[in-house]
C-alpha cells in the first residue's frame, strides 16, 4: 500500500484534478490538499455526511470539475498555501504531518525546509521526459518541437527547477489534432498511475531513484514570438502545434514569400500536398509547409 498521509500541492486546472483523481481511485490516504494562492488560509469547510459534491459550485466560478470538488467529496481539508517562506505554513505541514508530499502543476518554488519535512520528501509530476524540457509549460515546448510521444516524469524535488532524481517515466502518445486540454488530460492520467505505482513501491522499499543524465534542457514561459510558424515544418507538426495551443488565444505569424500570414486556427492538413504561395478563400488559407500544404483560419476572420 502506499504510504500513509500524503500532502496534495497543486493549482485549480485539471492536470492537478486528474493526477489526485488518480490517487484517490488508487486508494491513496491524501491527509491535506494546498493550493497555490496569496493567503494562508482554510480554503473549505469539512463537508457535512451526506453532502452532495456537485453543491462545491455555489463555492466557486468554475464550471468543470476541480480538486477542490475531489477534497470536498473525499473530505480532505483544502488549504490555500500563501507565501512558502511563511513559518505558519511550516507550523501546518509539521500539524498535517505527512509522510510523502506530491506536486502536480504547483508556480511556487518550494524552500528546502519544506521539502525537508516530509520523510520521504516530496515527488513532483512533470510532463515531460526530463532532464529534456524542464519549466512552467513543457507540453507547449513538446507540441512546438513536434514531439510525440510526449512523456511523464515523477521525480524527487531538490532545490533546483525540475533537476531531482527521477523516480519513474512514461510515454504518451497524442492522437493529431490534440488539444491542450486533451494532452493535459492524458499526461495526468499517466502521471497519476505512475506516482501511485511509485508510492506503492515506496512503501513497500523497493522505489528507485536515479540522477538525472547530464544536459538537458529549460525552457521559459512563451512568448508571442513563440507561436511564430516556419514553412520548413513538417505540416503534420505545425497542425499538431497549432490545435495543441489554441487555448492560448495567440495568433500564428508565418512568412510566406517575404508576405507575413496571421494564422488563428488549424482545420486539417493535406499530406504530400504542395504549394509555393498562400491561397486564400473566404478567410481561409491553403499555406505550403513541408510535407504537405496546412488549412487554416486567418487571424480577424472568424
């Protein structure tokens, strides 16, 4: 069995839902859930007996399911984290006493007196093969790269970004046409299998960590320059990247001939197609890349 008494650190998106869901479904003891936010403090009430989780929405704006609706229905304390340097937060996590704690999707850097306290540290759930794509939005750095399989890591935290020993990977493949919130979903899935499978072994022993290889790479949040397209692409990746991050809401430059393009959203791509110029039809583009000719959208054409 897993080891008893483990801390949640997430956010409210569904990356963090989904790898708790995981947890829970696997029969993990989650003892706490903390929650990036500005103020230490009691985020929701202990849930009467019989209360309906699906009453979790008077509390809050979002219409999907979250964690927070998880720890309602689970009857988990939910604690909103404040400011990690904080020693009442250090005073809570020595009060909840966990054995192990476990991030998913956390924009907090935790202090070493926090990731000190727990006796089996803290293991992290990160989407991506590391040491390659470390950072705030690997999947976007993946989708850009246009790779797939993308992959999971569970790893030990250390005082570095995304640099801890690693407990376990796994791929994940994406069907084209992906969205964000479609790779989040199997990424977590993924992840939240793996850590229960980790802290199973934790208990029992037999978890093993090795150091992450040399090299590596990081890579910051985008930026608007980052969402610039190359007709060098093979198509099959520019589609892919394109679908992966529509919830952006960025537009997609491309320079065609010297003529800059504005693309703002992927319909479908024509393999072994070819084009030297941009054909445009109602505010639909046919743009040459290689491998293949991609459609789209214009920017302001909606």
């Amino acid at each position: 069995m897993p080891p008893t008494r483990l801390l949640f650190l997430g956010m409210q998106g569904q990356f963090t839902r989904i790898v708790l869901e995981r947890l829970l479904a696997a029969g993990v003891e989650v003892c706490g859930l903390l929650l990036s936010g500005p103020i230490l403090r009691p985020l929701l009430p202990p849930p009467p007996p019989d209360a309906d989780p699906l009453a979790l929405r008077l509390f809050d704006s979002f219409v999907e399911t979250n964690a927070l609706h998880l720890a309602w229905q689970a009857g988990i304390p939910v604690y909103e984290s404040g400011p990690l340097g904080a020693p009442a937060l250090t005073e809570l996590l020595r009060t909840l006493a966990p054995e192990v704690a476990c991030v998913a999707c956390f924009d907090r850097i935790i202090p070493a007196r926090l990731l000190a306290l727990p006796r089996h540290g803290f293991l992290n759930v990160h989407p991506s093969l590391l040491p390659h794509f470390r950072g705030p939005e690997p999947l976007f750095w993946q989708l850009r790269a246009g790779i797939n399989p993308v992959g999971v890591t569970v790893h030990w935290m250390d005082a570095g970004l995304d640099t801890g020993d690693i407990a376990g990977q796994r791929t994940v493949a994406l069907p084209d046409g992906s969205s964000g919130g479609e790779a989040d979903t199997l990424c977590g899935l993924a992840g939240g299998d793996l850590l229960a499978e980790i802290l199973g072994k934790l208990a029992d022993g037999s978890a093993q960590r090795r150091p992450q290889p040399a090299g590596g790479s990081y890579q910051p949040s985008p930026t608007q320059d980052d969402f610039a397209l190359d007709t060098g692409w093979d198509v099959r990746r520019v589609f892919n990247f394109m679908r992966g991050t529509a919830e952006w809401g960025m537009n997609y430059p491309v320079s065609v001939n010297g003529t800059e393009w504005r693309l703002r959203a992927a319909l479908g791509w024509e393999a072994s197609a070819s084009l030297a110029s941009v054909e445009v039809s109602r505010g639909v583009a046919r743009v040459g890349f290689a491998s293949g000719v991609l459609v789209a959208r214009l920017a302001g054409k909606e």
